[in-house]
C-alpha cells in the first residue's frame, strides 16, 4: 500500500487543529526518514443503518458524520502505522486508537502488518503502562 501524500512537513494538514499540527510537525522534524507517504484524515468505520442517502442539501455527504477518522496512516515499504496525534494523550487516546485498528483490520485484512501509535507531546506514565499492556506504542515528541 501506499498513501496519497509524501511524507514530509507542511504548513497545515487534513483534519489537523493548530495543536495537533505542531506535534505532527515536530515529529516529522525529528523523524524526517520514518515514512515514505501517508494518508491524513482517513475514514474507517460503518454508517448505520437508519443513514440511507447523502444529505447535500446539508452541505456535504452525511455518512461521513457517521465515520471515525483516523489523524494519519502512514507507509514505510510494506509496513503501516495507524497514527493518533495528541497534544496531551489520555486514556482515551488509546481506545480510539484501538478502536482505528479494530476497523482497520476489518476494512484491510491482517492487521499484523499495522502498528499502533499515538505520537504526542507529553503522556502520563499511567497511560505509557495502558499503552504498553495493550499494543500501543508512545511517542513522544
């Protein structure tokens, strides 16, 4: 597989708020060789059921309302990282990144070849060790 944008920094990126932005951007800073594309705002997930037709009147397509939205999924050869970008990483920033690989793997097959991470500027040591216990790895820029 390969994502849609080169891997490298730029002033702004899809689905990105200004402080997720700058972790992202002093990530690819640090790590300027990790990747060969990516992929931002990437939709995983099902619509439910009572969602039978887009909504343009509205704006835009309403399905994807219903969609989760993965920051980043990132290539290097065959290998691929589904990307969380936090300012502070919690808790929750691990169920949703488990929750990205659970779509993931139905969307893409094994998901043995996908990586976990939540790249971010600072987490408590509590959230390293739930990370730890669950797959996840921590990044910390």
């Amino acid at each position: 597989m390969k994502g849609f944008y080169p891997y490298q920094p730029q002033n702004a990126f899809p689905h990105m708020g200004p402080e997720d932005t700058k972790v992202w951007k002093r990530f690819i800073q640090m790590y300027p060789e990790a990747y060969d594309t990516v992929d931002y705002d990437v939709k995983v997930g099902t619509v439910p059921a009572f969602v039978t037709r887009d909504e343009q009147a509205i704006g835009g397509n309403i399905k994807d309302l219903y969609l989760r939205k993965i920051d980043v999924v990132a290539f290097a050869g065959d290998h691929i990282d589904v990307i969380e970008v936090k300012p502070i990483a919690g808790f929750s920033a691990i169920g949703q990144i488990l929750g990205y690989m659970m779509h993931w793997s139905e969307e893409h097959g094994n998901v043995a070849q996908a990586r976990a991470v939540i790249v971010c500027a600072s987490a408590p040591l509590d959230v390293h060790l739930l990370a730890e216990q669950n797959g996840v790895e921590i990044i910390t820029v």
